[in-house]
C-alpha cells in the first residue's frame, strides 16, 4: 500500500493510503512514518492531518520498507518499591523536566507548572488554563513536556506527582472522562518515543516539583499565563 505526503502539526510525514491518495484509516487513526526507512511505524488520528501544498505527492510502498509499530511512552523503573530517583540534572542529551497541575476548586481555576533542564539551558512555564479539573491540569502538564521534547529533538525524562496521569498514560487504566486529551498525549507519545515517564511524591521536598507546583499556583493566583522563559 503506497504513501502520501501530509502534514502533522509542523512536521512533513508519509501516511497510508490508496492508489489515489484516499487514507487507509482504521477506526479514525492511520499509520504515519516520519522518515523513509527508519523501522518504526507510528499511528496518528486522521483528523490531526493536513494537505500538503500543491498536488499530492504519493510514494510507492517500498519508500518506507517494513517497520515496527512503536509502543508509547516506557512505564516507570522504581528503585524501591513506591520510590524512584528525582534528580535535578538532565544526562547526557536528554531534556529532563517536572510537570505539575494545579486547581482553585475541582473544577475550577486551573494552571500549569513545568520545569525543563537540558545542557546548561532551563526553561519555565507558567500557563493558566481556565475552568478545569487538577486532572486536566497535570495531563495539560504532561503534554506540555512532550511537546517541548519534540521542539528539541531531544529524549525525555519526565516526573510528575500525578498518579492519576501515571495510570491512564503508562498503565492502562480505562479513562471515564478527559478522552480527547489523554487521546492527544498518547499521540505525543507515539510521535516521540524517547520518553520515559516517573511518579515522584508531590510536596516531599524534591525541589524541581515543588518549583512546577509554584508555577502551577502562580498561574491559578495571576489568572494568566508566562510562556516558556529562560532562567
């Protein structure tokens, strides 16, 4: 089955279709490719492509060659039981970031907190997100990240003290509301596999959530939002 050229966010893919462009959907998702040859297969909703400018550019099956669907983001590794390592300094190339969420009533006011660290370089988010729920906040967080990762191009380490993101994102728990956004996270994911998330207690003194979580605050007090600023 040949490849079209589309656009996904900001990036050129190859996406399944048919001899005339039409997209080999399956349940509204479809299988994408980021670079010919790179064995690793991704799924995205249909809905999140776009045309390409000009005529459609369709390619024959043997541009991408066999691929391995890509599994999202890596399940947490615990030292001990209930614990993992929070470090305060990103490895080697890897963005290193804290995610926080937080809400003035549930629902209510809602805000997010993000720190990353890659290199020598740090970055800070404080965005206030209107009327939602502490879970639509620490998701929002999360995808922020994932977002950033893919900006960077760099492998991701992220902590959050959200369990609740933990379980819908890294352990299968079926999700009773927040469908589309857990739905784009995973998306994130598929499109940015050198992921790997970590649950950290929130409000222990690791010094890096306790920063996110300020931000988050700061964002619900202010009712606004500061975008990514360099420390």
């Amino acid at each position: 089955m040949p490849w079209r050229r589309m656009r996904l966010r900001n990036a050129e893919v190859l996406v399944r279709c048919d001899d005339q462009g039409e997209l080999a959907s399956n349940g509204g998702r479809v299988e994408i490719r980021y670079k010919p040859g790179d064995g690793r297969a991704y799924f995205a909703g249909v809905s999140n492509l776009s045309p390409t400018e000009g005529p459609i550019q369709i390619e024959p099956d043997s541009f991408c060659g066999e691929a391995e669907p890509v599994k999202q983001g890596r399940k947490p590794s615990k030292k001990k039981a209930g614990t993992v390592h929070a470090p305060d300094k990103p490895e080697a190339d890897e963005l290193l970031v804290y995610a926080d969420g937080a809400c003035s009533g549930n629902p209510g006011p809602a805000g997010v907190g993000v720190v990353a660290l890659w290199d020598d370089q740090r970055r800070e988010l404080s965005e206030y997100i209107g009327e939602a729920t502490n879970n639509i906040a620490e998701l929002t967080g999360v995808l922020r990240a994932i977002q950033l990762a893919h900006e960077l191009d760099r492998p991701l380490r992220l902590y959050t003290d959200s369990k609740y993101a933990m379980g819908v994102l890294t352990q299968g728990w079926k999700a009773k509301a927040n469908k589309e956004l857990i739905a784009e996270i995973t998306e994130w994911l598929q499109g940015h596999p050198d992921t790997e998330l970590f649950h950290v207690r929130g409000h222990q003194g690791v010094t890096l959530n306790e920063v996110a979580d300020e931000l988050a605050v700061q964002a619900v007090t202010s009712r606004s939002s500061k975008g990514w600023t360099s420390r």
